[in-house]
C-alpha cells in the first residue's frame, strides 16, 4: 500500500445527457480517509457526478482511476494495488468491487434495502454475498452493526417497512459498512429526516467514518451537512465545479460568487 | 360412421420442434444446472399442467420406450392416466406404473423410492425454473447472477427463514448447487427427496413449458441442498411408517378416511407401496400356508368406512 497515491482519481468526467451536459470536466482526487462533500442547488450535476463516480451513469468524457488490486492475472493475491482505470475492468469486477470495496447509501432507504427482508438479513447479505456461509457468524456480525447504527436487538427480525425513517437510513448505513468496504457514496443521507434525527445520524456517520478510517463523497445541498462531516467541498453549479478546497476554507471565505450567494443564504438562527 | 381419422406425427410434436427441443436438451445436460431457453409449444394440455414436462418426454421418446407418470407420488391421478393414454397413442410408447420397468419417468411432485438406474430417463415437470423469482423479479438480473455466480441472495432466503422459525422452513423446491456451479430449482418435489438426485445413475431432464426453459443433470453429477455450516440442509423426516405396507424412510402422505377428522398416512409412491405389500403377502403366504384369505383389493379404501353402509345400518 503506497500513501502517496489517491484512493480514486477523477480526471475530466463528463456525462451527457443527450446534447446537454449534466457534468462536465470535474477533476479531483481523494485520498484513503477522506471525506469529499460535493454541494451545489438542486440541479447542478451533483447526482450525476455520483452516479458516474458509482458507475451507474455512463462515462461520457475523462476517466476515473480507483486503487485496487487485479483480481485476475499475475499473481493474484499479491499484486500490488495500483490505480486502475475502471473502464478497463470486467462487469465481474466492478461487481467485486461493489461488494467488497464500496458502499452507496441512497437518500430513500427503499431503493438500497430489501423492504420484506428482515434488518439482519438486510445487513447479513453483503456478507452472504461475499462467501460468509455461517448463520451464527452472520447473525453476530448483523448484531453487532445493528447495535452500533443504534437499532435495538429485539427489531433486529422485523422488515425495514416496520421502521421510521430514520432507522430505516441507519440499517441502510449499516449495510454498506458490515462489509468493511474503503469508499462510500452517500447521496443525500439526510434528507427527508427530521432535524433531530438528521443530527443523529450526521453524529453517528461521522463518527463511524473516522473510527473505520473511510473514504466517503458526499453529495448534500445541505452547507451545515459539508461543514460537519467533511474535510474537503467541491461546489457544483451548471455541471461544472466552480469551487473546491478545504470545507473550512470554502465556507469561511468563499472565492466564487456563486458560493458567497450559497454561504449567505444560509439561514441563520 | 366414423368420424375423420387424424393421424399424428411420432411423439405428437413434429421433428423440427423436437430438435430445437433436443438442442435445449443437449445444452442442458452441456452446462448442468444451467436454464437454457427454449421455443415452447403448444401441447393438447392448458400451461401449468406439465407442458415443459410433456414436451421434452415427447421429443426422447420412442415406440421402444415404456413411460411411466408420476402425479403427486400416484400413478393413477387424472394426469398421469392421461398424459400415460397420450403417449401410448401418439409414440406408440409401452406405458407402466412400475418404476423398475420403466425407461422415461415423468414426473410432477416426486423421485421414486425405488432407487433409479443409468437406463433411465428422469423427466421433471417444472412450474417455477428460476430459484431467485422470488428474491429478485427481474429475470435480466437473475440471469447476470447466474453468470457471475453471485448467489448471496439465495442464502438471504435461507437465512430468513432460519431467523423467523429456527431452521430452514423450506420444505420443496429446495434450492440445491449442481456441480460446484449452478443454482438450480429442483421442481416442487419434497426435499426428502433431493438426496435423491445427488450422483443419481439416471439422466434428469427439468422442462418448464410456460416459463420456456429447459434444464438437466446429467447422470452421476453432484448436486448439494443448499444450507448454512451451522445449520446444513435437512430432509424431512417420518416418524411413523407407512399404514398400508409399513415401509419406513419413505416419503408418506396424509390422507382423510373419513369426517371425523381421521387420518392415515400412507406411502406417497404408490407403486413402492404396492410393490412392497405384494412382496410382503406372499412372504407371509409362503410362511404361513394356510393363509388364504386375501380378500383385500384397495389398501386405502378398505380403511375408508363407507357412508352410505353407515346410514342403512
């Protein structure tokens, strides 16, 4: 493992959506541990900045290098991580990658759990999914992540439909972390939670994310949601990142006018 | 006067469906386990009756072939009698119930007792063929799974079932991995049957007529239930045996005699149960020799008081 290279590389990415542009040329890098929080209005391409980051939208434009391992190949086990450019790799190994490297939290828990499968089993899938074939071991590990999401013991059994919203976004968290994976996509985590359950659950990622040392790109249009859990802020407008830089720095003293208009329109108490 | 002689081709279907069928079969019995697609046709009998089942026997059969037709178990169910007349006429085909003469077995719900031989034909009537419809409805995606062997959300099913009753609640159509690679649906039949298809000398042909698939095992494949370390696959089991020919370690069934609520259970494989009463009577005959009263002819019905001799009396 080599410090010196980004975890992810994004050079250029665009998307297209017929002629127009929904992104276009966004370049940064982000490192192991990092926190990226990407604002902008609604509208701005930040969804579709992570929908092509999370390889669910097409790669129009530019490339996007992650550090990994090839599976296949000379030796292995132990090759050595490098950045891969993920247009190269197989459907197979973008899979692999889903299920070993990365976590995606979506704003509507429905669309990342299963609504009919209990809590534990929610959470125990990934580890199914990568080979775990003992239903004592998987049911602890369940546990023992249910417990840290803060969901009580005896809900563990019952459907994510039986849930508020709040607890349905924790066991969501929790499934896209039981499996240890390095990076996480959240869009909009918050959203749609009420403000004391936003501030749960902001405290409870936050703390998860540097306890596990996670490299996570957060996509809010929520400044208060940047300046809590991020390290750095990219600032999205028409498709184009017109600011990025330290959160504090971008927050404090915003260079673009569009971000000085975002800082000041912040209501404040 | 008699009414307009049809005449049928060999095995009612024609030979260019019977080859395309034949094809499905080969890629089948190639890739174990894997669902290949085919063109399913009509058949003189609604979807859901045994189409996929009736169409693949019809494309291995031949004037050569004895058929025996398994209904739940039976061999004297409308079905089978039907599907057994059909065949008789239109391939020429020997028809038997019993399974040690037979060369295809067709089969809806269940494996013989008597165990199977490598020139036999196991052809199975599948309702369902994908193991995941239920955990994943979209067949685009069941068929990615399938080819990158993701089978994750197999043991979620497992796993829930586990969490809910305290073992795996699933009692047919037990999902099993057919040669180290492929998840398969084995058709509602019992899981106190699939050890059955483990490394069984028979080739086992699966036809799903509504859904158009066809799938095989080809003989002396493995083919493992599914299960946890800590809690491995368990076929059912029976307490008691069977009422009529006291056989243990078979599959049995419950059957009403009468409306007080009486039951009985009984061998579900009727010709197993026949079988091993006959053989057990002339044991006892030839023991005994002045047992001569055999004057039972319907093991169940005997059982069954009849209503009509209730009321008269």
């Amino acid at each position: 493992m080599n410090d010196e290279t980004p975890l992810l590389s994004v050079t250029g990415a665009s998307h297209r959506y017929g002629e127009r542009y929904g992104c276009r040329d966004v370049s940064f890098d982000l490192w192991p541990g990092e926190v990226l929080a990407v604002v902008g209005e609604s509208g701005s391409g930040k969804s579709t900045l992570l929908g092509m980051l999370a390889q669910r939208l097409a790669l129009d434009e530019g490339r996007i290098r992650y550090r990994t391992a090839r599976q296949h190949g000379a030796g292995a086990d132990g090759a050595a991580e490098e950045l891969l450019d993920l247009s190269t790799l197989s459907e197979r190994e973008v899979r692999r990658l889903w299920r070993t490297d990365w976590g995606f939290v979506h704003q509507n828990a429905a669309d990342g759990l299963r609504m009919h499968v209990s809590a534990g089993g929610n959470v125990g899938e990934p580890l199914m999914a990568n080979g775990w074939r003992h239903f004592g071991q998987i049911r602890a590990e369940a546990e023992e992540w249910l417990r840290r999401v803060e969901i009580p013991t005896d809900r563990m059994d019952d459907a994510p439909t039986l849930f508020s919203g709040g607890m349905r976004q924790r066991v969501q968290v929790a499934r896209n972390l039981v499996f240890g994976p390095r990076l996480v996509f959240m869009d909009e985590p918050t959203s749609g939670l009420d403000v004391s359950v936003q501030a749960r659950l902001l405290d409870l990622i936050r703390s998860l994310v540097s306890e596990l040392g996670l490299a996570v790109v957060i996509v809010t249009h929520d400044l208060a949601v940047a300046r809590l859990i991020s390290h750095r802020t990219l600032v999205m407008k028409d498709g184009f990142v017109i600011e990025s830089g330290l959160t504090d720095r971008v927050l404090d003293d915003p260079q673009a006018a569009y971000t000085q208009l975002l800082v000041s329109s912040i209501l404040q108490g | 006067m008699s009414g307009p002689r049809i005449v049928y081709n060999e095995g009612y279907l024609d030979e260019q469906t019977k080859r395309v069928v034949r094809r499905a079969l080969l890629k089948g019995v190639a890739i174990p386990g894997f669902q290949v697609p085919f063109a399913s046709r009509e058949v003189p009998m609604p979807r859901g009756w045994g189409t996929g089942g009736v169409q693949v026997t019809a494309s291995i059969i031949g004037p050569d072939d004895t058929l025996k037709v398994i209904d739940q178990g039976a061999d004297d169910t409308t079905n089978a009698v039907s599907i057994r007349a059909f065949f008789e006429k239109v391939a020429g085909a020997a028809s038997t119930t019993r399974t040690d003469e037979a060369t295809i077995i067709q089969t809806r719900h269940r494996i013989p007792e008597t165990p199977l031989t490598d020139n036999q034909i196991m052809v199975y009537q599948v309702p369902i063929p994908e193991p995941l419809r239920f955990l994943e409805p979209r067949e685009t995606e069941t068929r990615r799974l399938h080819a990158l062997e993701e089978y994750g959300l197999m043991y979620v099913k497992l796993y829930e079932d586990i969490a809910r009753y305290g073992h795996i609640a699933k009692t047919y159509d037990y999902p099993v991995l057919v040669n180290n690679r492929y998840v398969m649906a084995p058709s509602p039949i019992p899981s106190f049957d699939n050890p059955k298809m483990h490394q069984s000398p028979a080739l086992q042909l699966f036809g799903a007529g509504r859904e158009k698939r066809i799938y095989a095992i080809p003989p002396y494949t493995d083919v493992e239930s599914l299960g946890f370390d800590d809690y491995p696959f368990e076929p059912q089991r029976f307490e008691q045996p069977c009422e009529i020919c006291e056989s243990t370690e078979v599959y049995l069934d419950e059957v009403l005699i009468d409306d007080q609520g009486g039951v009985m259970f009984v061998c579900s494989d009727t010709d197993h149960c026949e079988r091993t009463l006959t053989a057990r009577e002339l044991d006892q005959s030839n023991t005994d020799q002045s047992n001569t009263d055999q004057s039972s002819t319907d093991p169940i019905t005997d059982h069954i008081t009849d209503p009509l001799t209730e009321v008269n009396a």
